[in-house]
C-alpha cells in the first residue's frame, strides 16, 4: 500500500495480508517498492520458463501454482497507489516508467495495480498509463474533459456523488452505473482490529529490506544508486550476468542488457564504486569481488 498523504491508509498498517510491515508514504520507497515488484515480475516469468522447460507449460501464475504443493505456491501481488497526482509531482517519469512495465506485463505473473487519484487530468493519467489500465471506476467529476480522462466518454459529470460511479472494463462498450456502500471509519477499524487480533502476519523480509534500501529524492536521470539514488532494475540484472560469467565489461553489458554504450558505462561505474569489481586496471580483466551469496542477501535469487 503507497499512501502518500499519510492519512488513507494509517489504519492498515500491520495488517496481516500485507508484504511488509508498514504502509509506503515516502516518494523515494514508493518509487523502490515498484522496483522490487518489477523484479518479483522477472524472477516469476523465470519460474514459469523454467517449468515449461521442464516439460510442464505454464503461461501464468495460476497455471503454475496448479501443478505445486499448497505451502509453495505464489501469492498473488495487489500493489495500491492513492493519490497518483502527488507522486507524480514528486517523481513523474520514475513512476510513469514503472507502472507502464508492471501495467503491461506484471498480470500473468499474479502481480496487479489499483491507482487513485482525486485529480483525473492528463498530466497525472498520462496516455502511457491509461492505454494499459483497462478496468476503470469514475466517480462524480466536476466536468466532461476529467470524465473523458477516466472512462474515455462522458457521463461521470452526470453522477450523484456519494458512492454513485461507473464502471468499464475491457471488452464492455457501455460503462456500467454501480452504486457502492458506505463504510464508516467506525466500521473499518472494528473489521481490521478482528483481522488483526486472530491471524498472524508473516511478512516479506527480503522485500522490506529491498523497499527500504531507497535512498534519496528520485530525480528522473540515470539511478544507480550511487550519489543517494535507487537502483534501476537494469543494474541488479547486469550484476547478475556478472556474476555468472565471473567477468565485466561494457561491451558484455551493451549485449546481455541491451544498453547504449554510455549506460553501460555508467553501470560499471556503479559496480566499481559499490565494490563489486575490481578498478580499471589497463589491458587486464576486472575481478568480479562480489559472492553469489552478497549478491542473494541484497538482491534476491541469482
């Protein structure tokens, strides 16, 4: 859960049903969390390769639960963002590019995204955004361009208020009017002291420690982690490929990770200041410094 007014959700924190044991308000972790589900996305395609490789294909995350014990299947991911519009004040291209990838990709893999915003405009759900989030709700909006915003077409300008919303989803032409409950604070907070008080909570550590490792204000450039800034994706699968070939170079990087030369450059730049490899040293190869194991206990599965 990414709260960023650090009110909506206050009153779920520690819920048992959670990945880790607090709720995002910070722009920096929120922007890490992301990272961490597009890596999660990654390592559950390289399950389902691998099990189809095997000789059992398996297309997405129920297909491949179907054919393991129960007490080693996959959950699946919900990843709720309120008030998209402050996030995307803060860090508009880190978070527009991650919620494209995740959009686009992260179903099958069992990981889905619920984005609110109180500001439906252009600038916040941007095109990139809205071509790949299919199920929409609008509730009343002040005029027909915030209604087109959200649905596409107008008639959210026409709602009630108070619950009253239209609902589309891909394949359905019509938007489809719904009237939703009312739920008190009142009456939240009785229901998740009882969800509280008779189930364990059994978080992700390695996902708090990834989601925590955010350091400094995103600034929209190059993040590798160095100078405070979190660490892209692209950097992590470098290493990996690193590692297993038990060599670096930029040219290796420029082909493995499908990079220009100058991010390359600067992948290795960040590997070296991390201590991950050895420094330049004319015509002869870089050591990789780093063990499977360092690399496990930060990163997550080689």
């Amino acid at each position: 859960m990414i709260d960023p007014k650090k009110t909506e959700f206050v009153l779920y924190n520690n819920l048992p049903h959670l990945m880790i044991n607090e709720i995002i308000t910070d722009v920096n972790k929120a922007v890490q969390s992301l990272n961490w589900a597009i890596g999660e996305m990654n390592r559950r395609y390289g399950l389902f390769e691998k099990m189809s490789r095997a000789g059992t294909y398996v297309v997405n995350l129920d297909e491949y639960n179907s054919h393991l014990e129960k007490n080693e299947r996959l959950p699946k991911i919900v990843i709720i963002i309120d008030e998209l519009a402050d996030l995307m004040l803060a860090a508009k291209k880190d978070i527009e590019d991650r919620i494209q990838n995740l959009t686009q990709k992260a179903r099958a893999a069992g990981i889905h995204l619920v984005v609110a915003t109180q500001r439906p405009s252009t600038d916040v759900i941007t095109g990139v955004i809205k071509s790949n989030l299919n199920t929409r709700i609008a509730f009343a909006v002040a005029t027909d361009v915030d209604s087109r915003v959200i649905l596409d077409q107008s008639g959210a300008q026409k709602l009630l208020g108070k619950g009253d919303f239209l609902y589309t989803m891909q394949g359905v032409n019509t938007p489809v009017r719904v009237q939703s409950a009312f739920i008190s604070s009142e009456d939240s907070q009785r229901v998740v002291g009882y969800i509280k008080a008779n189930n364990e909570a059994y978080y992700d550590e390695s996902a708090t420690a990834f989601i925590n490792n955010a350091r400094s204000s995103p600034s929209g450039g190059d993040s590798y982690g160095g100078s405070g800034e979190e660490i892209e994706p692209v950097y992590i699968e470098a290493l990996r490929y690193v590692i297993l070939s038990e060599s670096a170079s930029i040219s290796m990087i420029q082909r493995k990770c499908s990079v220009g030369y100058n991010k390359a450059g600067k992948i290795v730049e960040w590997m070296e200041d991390m201590g991950y490899i050895s420094s330049f040293d004319g015509a002869k190869a870089r050591k990789v410094l780093i063990t499977k194991e360092e690399f496990e206990s930060k990163y997550g599965t080689l």
